[in-house]
C-alpha cells in the first residue's frame, strides 16, 4: 500500500485523524523547506488555509465531501485563477491577474481540493527542462544541478520533493510526461478533448491539453475524474459522460497487448534507460501482458512536424500579448509599432521569441504550403502509423524520454538538442491520444527512468489500468529522493 | 489598317459586409445591440484575455444558410474557420477568425433589376462567416486613443461577388438588392449608418472585348448606395484617364471621400500585410446536417423576386409597382394584408400602400411595421371608399386623422360626420338652398355660362361639409339647373 496515496490521504481526512488544515500547512512548510527547488511562482498561503478551514468545516457539519476534499495540491502557473496572478512563466504576464477561473481549477475547487500555489514551467509551456521560466530555473529534486524537465518542471519537482501529493500541467508535446520521468513520478496527458482547455493559457491550441503529475497511475486516475468532462466553453472538449477510471483500475492484464515500438529505442536513446524499459516491460509480461514488437515508421518525422505546427499555431495565439490591454507594456514606446515591438521584445524571453518568429515564417506567403501544410500532411501520417498499430496491440510502449534529466545548462545554448529531448513524446500531441509515464526504475547515474505507455482516443481507463497493475507489482513509483519528508 | 480603339469597360466586383442580427456575438455570449456605453458589451472572449476560447453561435450559422439557399447557392457541409492575422489595437487577439479556404456559402445567383429597366444575372462567389473588430476612438482623450470592444466579435456575412458588374448603376443595383434580400430573410437589420451594412468594391477598366482583367482598385468601407455609385463613377473616370495618359493602374486599396466625391489611396498593396491565414486550431471544423438546411429550405419565405412576379402576373400590377412593394418584405407584406380584405382591389391598395402610407412614413422616418395605421385599419378605410360610403378626398382626411391617432376609420367618419351624402333628398334640400342663395348666378348659368357649374359644386360641397357625394351632386346639380 502507497503511504502517500490520495485514497490513504482521504480516508485519514475522513477519519478525521488529520484536518485539510493540518495538511495544508504541511504542503506549505514543505513548500518553504524545499525553496531551493524554485518549483514554486508563488504560494498562496491565506488563501489555501481558508479553502483548508472550509472543508474541514463542512467534514464537522457532516457534508458528503468528494475523495480530493481537503487534499492539498498545486496548480502550474498557465491555469487562469481568479484574483490569483496567472503568469504562464512568462514577464509578459508579470502583473496579470485573471478576472476568471479555468475549467480545471473550477472542477478542483468544487471537488475540495486545496491549491497551495502555482507551479514553475517554461514560459508559455515552450522549453523541455524549465529553463526558459522568466523566474528562474527549477531544480530536479534528485539532483539540484539537474532540470527536473519541462514545460511542467515546477509540478513535477512538487510532487517528487513530497511538498504535495499531485499537481496540475499541461501537455503539448510532453511537458507533463518528461517531467515526470525526470523526476521519478507519474504523468498522465489525457485525450484531446477529454479535459477542457477553458483557461488554460494556449501555446499551440491543437495539441495543448490539461494533465496530471502525481505519484501514482490511480491518483491520476482520481484527478483526471475530477477535471474530464464536457465543457461547452471549450468547442474542442468532447461528450463522454459517465467515463469514471478510478473505479477501473482492477483489471488483470492477461491478454492484453503491448506493442514496443522499435522507433523509440532507436537513435539516442540511452543505453540503460532502455534497458530499464525494458525491465518494466518484462514486469508487464509478468502481469499478463504479451508484448508485440512494432513499427511506427513515420515517428522520426515527429520533431520536424511538431516544431512547425506548434510554433504556428504560438505565433498567432501569442499575437494577444501586445501590450494594449493586459501584460507587460514598454514604457518607452513612441509609436504603435514600438508598443507592439517594444512591448513583445522585453515581455518575451529568447525561447518564445524564437518560436513566434519560426511559427510566423512557416506562415508566411510561399511557405505555408512547405512549412504548415507540409507538417500537418505528416500529422496525419502519424496519426495512421498509431491508428494501424492499434488494430493489432491495445497500448504502446517505449521510453518517456530518450536520456534521464540533463543538466541545468547542458543544452539551454541548443535549441535542436533541447528539442530532441521530446523525440518520444510529441507524435502522442501530433494524434491527440492519451499516455501516461510510470517511473521505471534507475539510470546508471541514479536518475529516475520513465517508461511511456500510448493508448487508444478515450482509452484512459485501459491506459491507467495497465500502469496501476505495474504499480501493484512494483515499488518504482515509490522511491523518493533522499531528505523527502 | 490600324482600328480605332474599343470603347473602355468598367469591371467591378462588390465585398458586402452585412451584420447577421443575431442577440450574441459569432464567438461570445456577449450582446450585440448598437450604441451602448463602450466596452459595456465585451466579455473575456471579445477582451482576448488569456485562456479564453471562442465558441460558434449555431444562430449566425444558421442565417448565413438561410442567406445561402436564397441566392441557391451550395450550403458547405463541412466549412473551416481561418484566422487572418495582424496587429492593430481594436483587434484584441492579433487575429480575426474568419474563413478563408473552405466558406459556408458557396457560389450561388441573384437575379439584379438595374435602374434602366434590364435584369442582370450576378454571380456571386462565395459568403462567408467573420468576426468585426473593436474600433478605435480618436477623439475622447486628449493625445490618446481609446478602443471600445463593443463591437468586436459582432458576426458578419461577407458576401462576394464575381467582377461581372460594368456600371455603377449596376454595382448600385446589385448592392440594393443584397440589402433588400438581407433584410427580407430577417438576417441583418440593414442599417448603413451603423454600418450593419457596408461594402467595399473592386474597381478595374478595361477595353472592350479583352478577355484579360485591368489592374484593380478596392475602395474600402463604402456605406451608402449614393457613396457607392459616386465612388464608383469616380474611379472608372480616374483610371481611365490615367490609362489613356499612357500612366498604369497601382493595385491598391482606397479611401473614398464623401465631401469631395474622389477616391484616394490608402495603402499599397505591395506593402500590405502577410495575414498568414491557417485553420483555427480552436475551432474543429463546422459541420452542417442535411436535415438543419432541409429544414431551413423549408422555413424560406416567399423571395422578393419570386413575388415580384407574382404580383405582375398574377395581381396585374404595374412592374413599378410591384418592384417598390416588393423592395421590403414588410411593405409587402403590409400590402397583402390590405389587399386580403379588398380582393380584386390590387391596384387601389398598391396606390395607398406606395402613396399615402408610403409619404408618411418617410416624413416620420420610421418603418412601415412601426406605421400607426395597421393594414387592417388601412383595409378598412379602403372598405368605406370602395363602399362610396366616403369620397377619395376625404378618405385621405381620414387617415390622416387614424395616422394621428385619432381612431380608426368608421370612429372617425362618425365622429367628424363625414358620411358621404348619397341621400337624394338631403343632397337636393342642399341644391335648393345654395341655388336660392345665389339666384343671380342662377340665371347667369340659364344665359349660357356653364363655368359656374363648379361654383355651384363648390358651395354645396360646403354646405355639406364635404360630404356630398360628388357624382350624384353633379348630376343632381345640372338637372336642377336645367330648371328641373
């Protein structure tokens, strides 16, 4: 049994044996204690112990509460929160306070969660190692002078570090399961459409989706049944009602088929982290499971694709930000094009500024049809090489990330060998379907290793099954660095 | 043998904006009504604050349908949304969603009346769905401008028609025609002051029998037919001389300018924006079912060309006639409404419908559903006339009287006792009395001076107060005087 489960959490909090006060205030010390971590943007400590106080309210009253009531959590800093500075990591958005909340962040208040604060990440979710954050870099809580990976590095760093026992990320090429393989814990990127992008503060709207680090595949699965569902604010977000996975997660896996796909262990990945996938996928056979060996020809296609079509899409979602009605506004600007330009040059970091610029060049007259056009004819490729394997195998497997957490500096001077890091995890964004990375083990260098299972659109209940029986069977997920409390 | 040159031809093709009246906006729940406070009617969505999504408005999809299946055009099953992108401050997300490639209205007709009596067909390429954008205010503060986002979001129609049109009068009648069919379909209220409707038109000439298009001018944002027919006529001009000066067109956008009746440039095209249009990647493509445009196929009223025929072959009426009844669908419809208790009676009915109602409605510039006479008040006093129950001078007394409010018809005619007098002894006790009155006249008229046969006339009809039916008073008149 997982000490730090949410499901323990809740029944002591339903026992009363300890208060969502109790815990807040621990999430908050820990939160203090591990400040080296930079994990955090800010921490909303008034705020998380009035939500702490109501539901313990309400558990006095005898209220019917729901399995997250009282359980203290983090947001990352793109989710919009009402009164709350949203700064999407970004200087841009220093000062920017939304006047709403994001679907997520509502269906986690309702569901009684308690968020201490928001989360580092790159800014606007465009980096692989948290190091393009205009506050700071966060630190991999297994080694300091390692990136705990990104976009969702602040969530992920929390959660490894045991300051809370999940957070909120978003996922557009990976940025939910690199971090988590980075750092020793679960991450699970849903379907498109399965969760609401209602507030979620867009990078590249075709691929952006809401996730959840944590660290089990079955807290995922309570998170991810409080915040899928329906919303019509979102024309993207998709009807499935009545879809529950926590209640799933007790399916034996015999007969079930694992396709490895051979792309993902090709080309720079790490010796012995495939050799530790493939230690976790000889535990997943042990459980039942076949493995299948496959072939995904179009995946080396993936960063290419990715890389135009999310910038593309950045450079106009990012248009917004011109210093008129909200976010950073030059003080110096003498004309409008200086506003804009002024405004965007010293609102945006070098990252952001790069994409826009790329994304505006594949736009461009003449090189639409080389760039845009041409990428999204291999999105569908893509697609087609995941639809055609899933005629045959029922999850695909392969390593998270190709390496185990780089250092803090190692390759913030390279953008092409920051973006290789997301080899194995944007063809899933490009064809939209829902993964998860369940740690597998140590590198050689001691790091974490994440293996990546891909399902089916909509299978998440398969998916977070099969990883919860790898869990049941191993201790992974329950290795934490050294000093966590 | 050199020929002399072919006359010069204008080609114009027109971009109409109309405004689709729906309460919210294309992407927001916002409202849409004109002239309230600025920014009082611009949410988060039309703000473009962050983490904001548009979502369609089913409601303005539905009229650009509606629009479509009138001009018979092809309904597009499957239509996208592209963002146009640049930077200007009343354009708050960078962008403007509208469709590029794949519009919802395809190419369909429209049957044009031109002013010279021929009927041309136009092609019209396309419609489709967008979003306006904020405007800028100039003039509020000192050295700043403002932007009020009232407007943005509003959804518009940009209706797109083939360069087929070669006069301005053409381009007028056309023009005319899209706003009488908008307006019909109850899909934009087609006010050109508050720019519910406005064009811009794409101007080039040519000589006779080329096959190749000039070099072409749009001028942007005309907003009333006059503007558009004197811009228009302004433009042929100057390209032509410039052509026949030996210097070429500059494909550019213009400015017209209506206190001086020119054109002028606005900004070259060659330093125009890149809009980079690509597919929304907010917004999955719209989908339209077979059954919602059956359905809306159906819902079709009666098209003002279709009834325009009708009251010609059917009706008799004059084609004058039927094109101003039918230039509104409420006109129209008012007229069938009178007519409907006055069968047989199309031509009185058109004649009170296009005179008096018509004249009072422009001097209280309103619209004929606001009219304080209804056109069952109308088919009333329409009754009394046909009736001979009252004169035709008197019916316009008495609706002038219903127009102000005075009651309807027979209230009034009983009220006033403005009964026609068609009583033979009261008309005659009347006779008697103006002819005793003016027993010199009488015998003046005996000795051959017919001409006082109106003052007799007159001086009865003022006894009578006007009521005196005026054939019989006439034929009651002469007997008498002819000492009957």
């Amino acid at each position: 049994m997982n000490p730090v489960s949410i499901a323990s959490i809740s029944a002591e909090l339903a026992a009363q044996r300890v208060s969502a006060l109790e815990l807040t205030d621990q999430a908050l010390a820990r939160a203090e204690h591990a400040a080296a971590l930079n994990s955090f943007i800010r921490l909303d400590a008034d705020a998380a112990r009035g939500a702490a106080r109501s539901i313990d309210a309400m558990r006095a009253n005898g209220s019917d509460l729901q399995p997250l009531a009282g359980i203290p959590f983090a947001h990352k800093d793109i989710f919009c929160t009402r009164g709350i500075a949203t700064t999407c990591g970004s200087r841009m958005l220093q000062n920017f306070v939304p006047p709403y909340d994001a679907h997520v962040v509502e269906r986690l208040a309702q569901a009684g969660a308690v968020s201490i604060g928001k989360t580092n990440m790159d800014e606007f979710a465009m980096g692989s190692s948290n190091e393009s954050s205009a506050y700071g870099a966060a630190a991999n809580p297994w080694d300091h002078t390692r990136v705990p990976g990104g976009s969702s590095g602040g969530s992920a760093a929390a959660v490894a570090a045991g300051i809370v026992p999940f957070a909120t990320g978003t996922d557009t090429g990976g940025s939910v399961r690199q971090p988590a393989a980075f750092c020793g814990i679960t991450g699970l990127k849903p379907t498109y459409g399965r969760v609401s992008r209602y507030g979620m503060i867009a990078y590249a709207s075709s691929l952006d989706c809401a996730g959840v680090l944590a660290r089990s595949a079955a807290d995922c699965a309570v998170v991810l049944d409080a915040i899928a569902g329906f919303d019509a604010r979102d024309a993207t977000s998709v009807e499935r009602p009545g879809e529950r996975t926590a209640a799933a997660l007790s399916q034996p896996l015999a007969g079930l088929r694992i396709g490895v796909a051979r792309e993902y262990f090709s080309g720079g990945v790490q010796a012995d982290v495939a050799d530790r996938v493939h230690a976790a996928l000889r535990e997943l056979q042990r459980c039942g499971a076949t493995l299948v060996d496959i072939g995904l020809p179009n995946a080396h296609h993936a960063i290419a694709a990715y890389y135009v079509i999310a910038p593309a899409e950045a450079s106009s979602n990012l248009a917004r930000y011109d210093g008129v009605r909200y976010g950073h506004r030059a003080a110096q600007a003498r004309s409008l094009d200086e506003l804009y330009s002024l405004s965007r040059a010293e609102g945006f970091g070098a990252e952001v500024q790069r994409r826009i610029l790329v994304g505006t060049y594949a736009l461009s007259a003449g090189y639409y049809d080389a760039y845009y056009l041409r990428a999204q004819k291999v999105r569908r490729l893509i697609a087609e090489d995941f639809a055609t394997a899933f005629a045959g195998v029922d999850l695909i497997a392969g390593p998270t990330a190709p390496t185990t957490a780089f250092r803090i500096g190692e390759k913030s001077g390279d953008a092409l060998a920051m973006y290789a890091a997301d080899v194995n995890t944007v063809a899933v964004n490009l064809a939209g379907l829902p993964a998860i990375s369940v740690p597998a083990g140590f590198a050689d260098d001691g790091l974490p290793v994440g293996l990546q299972l891909i399902a089916p659109a909509f299978a998440e209940a398969r998916l977070l099954n099969a990883a919860h029986q790898l869990q049941q069977a191993t201790d992974w997920h329950l290795q934490v660095p050294a000093g966590t409390p | 043998m050199k020929t002399a040159a072919q006359p010069w031809q204008a080609v114009i093709g027109l971009e109409i904006h109309a405004q689709l009246s729906t309460a919210s906006k294309l992407f927001s729940g916002a409202a849409t009504a004109y002239g309230a406070d600025p920014n009082t009617q611009a949410s988060l969505v039309d703000c473009a604050i962050p983490g904001t999504l548009p979502v369609p408005n089913r409601e303005a999809v539905r009229k650009a349908i509606q629009f479509g299946l009138a001009i018979d055009a092809t309904i597009a099953r499957h239509s996208v949304f592209a963002r146009k992108n640049y930077f200007y401050p009343d354009l708050p997300k960078g962008y403007q969603i509208s469709q590029y490639e794949l519009p919802v209205v395809g190419a369909g007709r429209l049957s044009v009346r031109v002013d010279d009596g021929r009927t041309i067909e136009v092609l019209i390429q396309r419609a489709h769905l967008e979003e306006d954008a904020g405007k800028s205010v100039h003039d509020a503060f000192h050295a700043e401008t403002g932007i009020d986002l009232n407007r943005a979001g509003t959804p518009l129609l940009e209706i797109v028609s083939a360069p087929v049109m070669h006069s301005a009068a053409e381009a007028v009648a056309y023009m005319r025609t899209v706003h009488t069919l908008v307006r019909w379909l109850g899909i934009c209220d087609g006010n050109m002051q508050e720019g519910s409707f406005r064009c811009d038109c794409n101007v080039s000439v040519r000589r006779s029998g080329d096959t190749q298009l000039g070099t072409r001018t749009e001028i942007k944002n005309v907003n009333s037919f006059r503007f558009v027919e004197k811009a228009i006529e302004y433009e042929i001009e100057r390209q032509i001389r410039a052509l026949e000066n030996g210097d070429s067109i500059v494909q550019e956008t213009r400015l017209y300018d209506p206190t001086r009746h020119q054109t002028r440039p606005m900004r070259s095209k060659e330093t125009a924006d890149d809009y980079r249009y690509f597919p929304d990647p907010d917004l999955p493509p719209l989908t339209i079912a077979e059954a919602d445009i059956a359905r809306e196929r159906t819902a079709l009223p009666e098209l003002p060309q279709a009834r325009r025929v009708r009251y010609v072959t059917e009706l008799g009426l004059p084609e004058a006639d039927a094109d101003q009844l039918c230039s509104d669908r409420a006109t129209a419809d008012y007229f069938e409404a009178v007519l409907a208790a006055l069968p047989g009676q199309a031509k009185l009915c058109a004649n009170w419908v296009l005179g008096e109602v018509a004249a009072k409605i422009n001097e209280a510039v309103i619209e004929i559903s606001a009219a304080p006479v209804t056109a069952d008040g109308l088919a009333q006093l329409l009754t009394r006339l046909r009736e001979g129950s009252i004169s035709g001078k008197i019916a316009k007394d008495v609706f002038a009287a219903m127009w102000n409010g005075e009651g309807d018809a027979d209230a009034i005619i009983q009220a006033r006792g403005l009964k026609q007098i068609s009583d033979t002894g009261a008309l005659a006790a009347a006779i008697d009395a103006v002819l005793a009155e003016y027993a010199g006249q009488v015998a003046d008229y005996r000795n051959g001076n017919e001409k006082l046969l109106q003052f007799f006339v007159g001086q009865t009809m003022k006894r009578t107060r006007g009521q005196a039916n005026p054939q019989q008073l006439n034929e009651l008149l002469k007997q008498k005087l002819a000492g009957n």
